[in-house]
C-alpha cells in the first residue's frame, strides 16, 4: 500500500515552503495528495501545485479537481494540462459547498471521466472517492465503473475486515486503492 500526504500547501504558500513540506514528506511517504480548494475556501490550483511539486521535485502527486466548481469546458482544461504536465492522477469529486460564490455542479464523477476519455485523456489515471459507509454490494457496484483508482474514506480500525474484502476485489479489478486516514498528533490535543 502506497501512502500519500495530504498537503494544505493551496493556502497561499511561497515555493520555499512547498520545498521545505516536499522534502519533509519524501521520507516518509510516497506523493503528495492536494485538494482543491479544502472545506470550499478558495487556495492555489491543485493541477498547478501537483505540477510543481512533480516537475521540480520529482514526487508523485494525486491532484483533486472540484466538480462543483466546473462545467465541461472548465474541466477539460485541467484534465489536459495534467496529462501534459505528467501528473500521475487525478482525483474528481463534487467538493465541499463553496465559501465564495455558488456551486455549477453540472458534472457528476462518472460523468467527467467519460467527457475526459471521449475528448483525448487516456494516459491520465482517473479516480474517484469510495466511502466504506455504504454497503459493500454498493461499493463494488462502484469499483467496476472505469476509474483507475479510488481515494477510500471512512477508513477506520472498526471496518478492516470490510476494507480487507473491498481491497480484494479492487486488487482483482486492478483499481489502485488510497485509504484516507487522518493521523492524530500530540500536537493536535
């Protein structure tokens, strides 16, 4: 299993930042996973952020991509431009509800991907979010759309033995699997 940190670098950051977190994560992890726009509140691009920390530094990134905040055209790009700048996946989900502004929401997850192989994003590995709160016949019903990997919530010591059965079934798929799994520090409490 591979492990991404989540990075809060979209808040305004300067590239000096970005170098010190990206050399901080790269030896303890295997990417950088970055939201776009965490919560709704506005920040950097996460196509434009996965591609610095992927060209300049030279680590994996799973950069998200808001589909509440993009129609077709305005999602085409991004899928293009991640493809083009070698950023290895690209995660669509709905988002939060915006801070700023309000929602367009004319995309589903399914329905990007579709729109991004019909319009030429074939090397782009396309995935999208799968909660284990729902049922697995559901969940699997979802492991065999076309995605290439999914971002796992509701990851916790009380489901492993679900996520075990999930993680078989993904694995005979061959969709990639990435737990989302928050790690509390003293720091924290």
């Amino acid at each position: 299993m591979k492990v991404y940190a989540e990075s809060v670098l979209g808040l305004g950051r300067d590239l000096k930042y970005i170098e010190r977190f990206v050399k901080t994560i790269k030896s303890c992890a295997n990417g950088v996973d970055i939201p776009e726009s965490s919560l709704g509140y506005p920040s950097i691009n996460s196509v434009v952020l996965a591609s610095i920390i992927v060209n300049v530094f030279n680590v994996d990134t799973i950069a998200h991509v808001r589909l509440a905040d993009v129609n077709h055209l305005g999602f085409l790009p991004l899928a293009y431009a991640a493809q083009s700048l070698s950023i290895g996946r690209l995660l669509v989900t709905v988002g939060d509800p915006p801070k700023v502004g309000k929602p367009v929401s004319y995309l589903a997850s399914e329905d990007s991907l579709k729109l991004a192989r019909v319009y030429g994003v074939r090397r782009l590995k396309i995935g999208a979010i799968l909660s284990l709160r729902f049922p697995l016949e559901k969940i699997y019903e979802r492991l065999r759309r076309d995605f290439n990997f999914y971002l796992v919530l509701r990851f916790s010591e009380k489901n492993l033995d679900k996520f075990a059965k999930v993680s078989e079934k993904a694995t005979g798929l061959g969709k990639e699997l990435y737990p989302y799994v928050i790690v509390a520090t003293e720091k924290e409490y």
